[in-house]
C-alpha cells in the first residue's frame, strides 16, 4: 500500500469514528497520523474539503493534537464556518467548540472567550451559549470570572443559559456550592444548570457537593412524578451526571447519601417525564437492593426501548447472568 492510500484509509477511518461518536477509537487513529507536521498537515487539508463531515473530523483531529496552533487554527476555521451559515458549518463550529475545551492552554481559552463575546453581541439563545459554556469549565482559569460577569452584564438573563451555571462554579467553594445546593429559595432551574456544567467535567472537590444535589432532589419528588418540567429535568439531568461518572462518585457515596439516592430513583421510575424515568432506573441499577426488581417490573414502559432499559436493570439487581 502506497504512503497516500494509506493515509486516505486513515482519513477515511477518522471520518467514520467521528461520525459515530467513537472518540476512543478517533483518537487511536489520529494516534497512527504520524509525527505532528505530518498529520497536521493532512488535518488541515481535511478542513478545506466541502463534506461537512470530513471537516468535523479534522476538528477532532487537531482537537487531539491541542498546542496553540491547533487553537489558532480552529478559531481561524471558527469564523469561516459561521460565515457559511448552513446546517454543515454549524455542526462544525459546535465542534470547534468541543475541541477548544479539550486543548489546555490561553490560546484556547481566549479564542472561547471572543466566542462568547461575539454570541452575547448577537444576543444568542441558550442553546448557541451552552455548549461555550460548557467548554469554558473545562479550560476554567480565575482570570475568566471578570470576563464572564461583564459578559452577563450585556445579555438578557433568559439568555444566560448554562452560563449561569458556570458564573455559581467559578464564585463559589466547594462549602459555599455544598450550602447553596441545600438552599430551598434558589431556583431550580439554577441548580439544573450547575449540574449542566458539572457534566462537562467533574473535580473530585466538587463531586464531594453531590449528596448536597441528591439531598435537593428530595425536596422535588412529588412534582417530577407527577408532570414533566422543572423538578423532573433536574432530576434528569442529577441522575446523568452521576451516571456519566458513576466509578467517580457512586462508590465513594457514604451510606446515607447511597440511601437517599436510591429512595429517591425508587420514586422517579413511576415519573411521567420518560428521561426522568429512565435514569432512575439505570441509578436503581447501580445502587439498588434485589426487592428492587419487583418495582421496575411494576413500571416497566410499554414502549420497547424504554422496556429493555427496565429488564436489563430488574435482571441485574436480581443477579441473573446475561442470557
């Protein structure tokens, strides 16, 4: 196999890992590019091809490779992607946006900073903010809290978004977030967007706060079994966090949390907001007892997808092997 057809092929197996969400196996690819000006240069080669797919998959690739030129670069191709204004340069920018939270250094950080800058010029809805948002935790520095204060200061609160929950991680200690998770004036919406944040990367310091959400969530039960809306969507969204860094935190969680955690997924499995419901069960899963299986039996969806989610953990807490 010739040196070209052997990098098509790399190129090609990039494309396909990226477009199926396989970051593991990306980046063992991007790991067989070769030495960095090499593979640089083929990244960057991909950027300018019209297949928006292909350009993702460059995105990733220099995401990989980090350093300040690939910071440089991805806001360069930032700006030319927001120029198109189609579907494609808006999956891409989504994506420059990921990679810039994965490479460490200023350069990065600043390139995320002017984004945001530019969306609460716009006046951008959450939806356009969040996914910034979420990349600022990941590249936090103490230098960003003034920026992002006087940032907020220009946009319209209903805007904010995830942003809000960035703002109450970067001015609080892990004490001040453990109390201000407990407190029952705050909004939940508020505490929603922290987890939101928190699901991006998640500090031991901070995954020590979590009984205090668990504990939040208590206080939220009868509504989120009852109706779809904001207590349902922060149990939603505290049941993903803790499943998302389940070896992290499920067992590290002392008794009385463990027990709470697990009351409270006994609950939401009856919930009318099917996400909400299904996390508990994939929770119940983890920290529940055998007499627990009678209980998702009990309210096991009709819907086929849903169905198997209950099954998989009603056979687990029962200690059925895999058939």
């Amino acid at each position: 196999m010739t040196r070209g057809t052997d990098m098509e092929q790399l190129r090609d197996e990039l494309v396909d890992a990226c477009s199926w969400g396989e970051e593991d196996r990306a980046r063992e690819v991007v790991s067989r590019f070769g030495v960095e000006p090499r593979a640089r240069a083929m990244l960057e080669a991909m950027l300018e091809e019209p297949d928006g797919l292909v350009r993702q998959a460059a995105v990733f690739g220099l995401g990989v490779l980090g350093g300040s030129a690939s910071a440089r670069r991805l806001e360069q191709q930032l700006a030319l992607e927001e120029a198109r204004g189609d579907y494609d340069g808006d999956s891409v920018v989504e994506e420059i946006i990921r990679a810039l939270g994965r490479i460490e250094g200023a350069d990065a950080r600043a390139a995320l900073v002017r984004k945001l800058e530019r969306l609460a010029a716009a006046g951008s809805e959450p939806r356009d903010v969040n996914p910034v948002a979420t990349a600022l935790w990941k590249r936090r520095h103490p230098d960003l809290l003034p920026i992002l204060r006087r940032t907020l200061e220009q946009m319209d609160p209903k805007d904010w978004g995830a942003l809000e929950g960035l703002l109450v991680l970067l001015e609080k200690t892990p004490d001040e977030l453990h109390a201000w998770a407990c407190e029952p004036l705050v909004p939940v919406e508020r505490k929603t967007r922290v987890l939101t944040v928190l699901e991006a990367d998640l500090p031991d310091t901070l995954a020590a706060t979590l009984p205090s959400f668990i504990s939040a969530a208590s206080f939220l039960v009868e509504e989120a079994v009852s109706q779809e809306g904001e207590a349902s969507r922060y149990c939603d969204r505290l049941f993903s966090l803790l499943l998302r860094y389940r070896e992290q935190v499920l067992s590290a969680l002392m008794e009385e949390a463990r027990t709470g955690l697990r009351t409270l997924a006994r609950r939401l499995v009856a919930s009318v907001d099917p996400g909400c419901a299904l996390g508990a069960a994939v929770v119940l899963k983890h920290v529940g007892r055998p007499e627990d299986s009678a209980l998702l039996d009990a309210h096991r969806p009709a819907e086929p997808a849903l169905a198997k989610v209950f099954d998989e953990a009603s056979r687990v807490l029962r200690g059925i092997p895999r058939g």
